[in-house]
C-alpha cells in the first residue's frame, strides 16, 4: 500500500466484460476485426486475450447491465473487504469478489498476485507497490504465453 491507511491500492484493469446474445458470434465478430487469442471458453462465454488482460463477452440479456462489470486489480483483497464492510458496502453472491458502488456498477476484484495481469517493475516502484508478487499459477499462465518475468 502506498499510504498509510488501511486501504487497497488499484493496480490496474484486469478485464472487461460484456454482454452479448450469442458468444459464438462474438467470438467470430471480434476476432474478425482484431487481432487476438481466445484465452478460453465456456458454454455461454468467450475470453479474449489482450496480452495480460482480457475480454470477456458473455451470454445474456443484452439490455441489462446485470453482468457488465470491469475487473479491477487490487494489491490486498483483505483490506479492501475491511473498508467495504467499515463503509456499508455489500458484497455481492457471486462467488467471485464482486460489489457495486452507489451508482449500480459492477466491480469484479482480483489480487495482483493471482492473476497473469503484470506491471512492469519500475512502474510498480513508482507506484510504491515494489513488494507485490505472483503466485505459482499466474507465474504459471505467463510463462505459457511466453509472458513470464526474467529469471523464470
């Protein structure tokens, strides 16, 4: 953390998900106009790679913003849970860390250190989250991708 509060620091967007009809058809749209990977797939649900981040475009009523949501990184999931709980802010049954701010939008966390999302070092220190880590799995999917940081 970079203060000396009891707060999470924002990290970066991990992903950003929309809802569409037919995820096949997404799939074939977006891949179509951009130059990307499908990360994976579900059976209502195609993920599309943008190097450490993703899209995700899942099916569902496509004028509601019931699973429109952004994922946001954080560096300390507990903290951030400390400050919802101490703030009035419900988290919601997802089975992820989901909550929505007073305006109704969705906020999807993850920890920095369990997902591929990297920052570079120097922007980390910059940031004054030069402490922050992966774990074995993101290691794991960054090395896959070729991704992964020096010495691994």
């Amino acid at each position: 953390m970079t203060g000396d509060d009891d707060r999470a620091s924002m990290v970066g967007i991990n992903h950003v998900a929309l809802t569409v009809s037919d995820a096949s058809e997404a799939e074939k749209f977006y891949t179509g106009i951009f130059d990307c990977e499908v990360r994976g797939r579900s059976e209502s649900a195609v993920f599309l790679d943008m190097g450490d981040q993703f899209l995700a475009l899942s099916e569902g009523e496509t004028d509601t913003d019931e699973h429109r949501h952004f994922g946001l990184v954080v560096d300390d999931l507990d903290a951030l849970d400390r400050r919802l709980a101490e703030t009035g802010v419900d988290r919601l049954n997802t089975g992820g860390f989901d909550f929505r701010d007073p305006w109704g939008n969705r906020i999807q966390v993850v920890a920095y250190a369990e997902v591929q999302f990297t920052k570079a070092d120097h922007v980390l220190a910059g940031m004054g989250l030069e402490r922050l880590g992966k774990s074995e799995s993101a290691l794991a999917e960054l090395e896959a991708k070729g991704m992964a940081p020096d010495g691994r």
